[in-house]
C-alpha cells in the first residue's frame, strides 16, 4: 500500500530512512510541491540546516489533475474540521496534497498535522498514520533496524518543539524499540 508523505512528515522520517522514496519496499510518495518546500522555505533553512544533505533522497511520483484543487479549495473553504469545529485551513502545499489523495486508492497519508489528517480523513476517507506509526510500521516489518543514532534524531526532533505524536505509537515505539520516547 502506498504511503503519501506531506513536509511535517519528511522533516521527522528523512534523517531516519534517507531510502524512503527511493527504496520500492518502504512504498512512500510524494508531490513536487512538498520537495520545493522541504527545499525553499525560510524556517525549514534556519531550523534543519541538515535538509540540503537529504534533499536528493526526495523522489516525486504522485501527481494530481489541477483541477482538482478547486473541488479541494472549496470543501477547504465551506466545511468546518468536526475535530475543532474551526474551517479546514489547509496550506497550499496540504490542498496539493489533497488534490493528489482524491485521485488515488489505497493509499494511506501520513502527516503530523491534525488539521491535514483531518480533512484526508473525513472528507476524502482516506486512511492516516503519524510519521511515528510509520517508523512503527517500519521496524515491524523489519525494514529498519533502531539504533542510538535514530534515537538521537527522534531526540532532536522533539527539541525543535515538533508536534507530538500520538501516545499509542510512542507506547508500540517503545515496545518495538527498547528505547524509550524522548519527552
């Protein structure tokens, strides 16, 4: 099953599986649009001065009908999140990301924004996972093999004050692991 990667969820799983997109097994994807933010924008620069050296890694495959954005901008636009009761809000690089999943099946989108997962979910139900879950699944399908330098990632992730994850994965991460998630 193919796994639609947006920004958030590079940012975290990168450093970790650099042959996410470039390894058929790992099965993950994404849009242009998320490679030229990954690549172009001003606090992902200050904030990762590692990303240039990962950048490579980043193979684009998915593409989506432009047409579609309109049906996604106005869903964005004229339907609430029943999460937050707040409208959608979705970013340009998210409403690509849409765009993409409304053409596609079987395809499960991992992000680490709720907003994202939200509407990928309850407005085009499409199935979602954190990008812990997907390390998870990973490391169950023994596909990677943890050791104290991806420990060492997870750790500075969490010190960029990144969005959490959910506590099931980080109970099934430990479990799997042996570490424990830094908190």
């Amino acid at each position: 099953m193919k796994i639609l990667c947006d920004t958030c969820a590079i940012l975290m799983l990168l450093r970790i599986n650099p042959e996410m997109f470039t390894n058929p097994i790992f099965e993950c994807e994404t849009i242009n649009e998320v490679r030229t933010e990954f690549n172009e924008k001003q606090k992902f620069k200050i904030k990762y001065p590692w990303k240039s050296t990962y950048l490579k890694f980043i193979k684009t495959h998915t593409r989506y009908d432009e047409s579609i954005k309109f049906i996604i901008e106005g869903i964005n636009q004229s339907k609430l999140n029943p999460s937050t009761n707040e409208p959608y809000d979705l970013s340009y690089v998210d409403r690509c990301l849409m765009a993409a999943l409304y053409d596609l099946d079987d395809v499960i989108f991992c992000s680490g924004d709720s907003n994202a997962m939200d509407f990928a979910f309850n407005e085009l139900e499409h199935d979602c996972i954190s990008p812990l879950e997907l390390i998870n699944k990973w490391l169950k399908d023994c596909l990677i093999v943890w050791d104290i330098d991806k420990q060492l990632i997870i750790v500075d992730w969490i010190s960029q004050n990144e969005r959490r994850q959910p506590p099931r994965a980080i109970g099934k991460f430990t479990e799997l692991t042996g570490f424990d998630y830094p908190k």
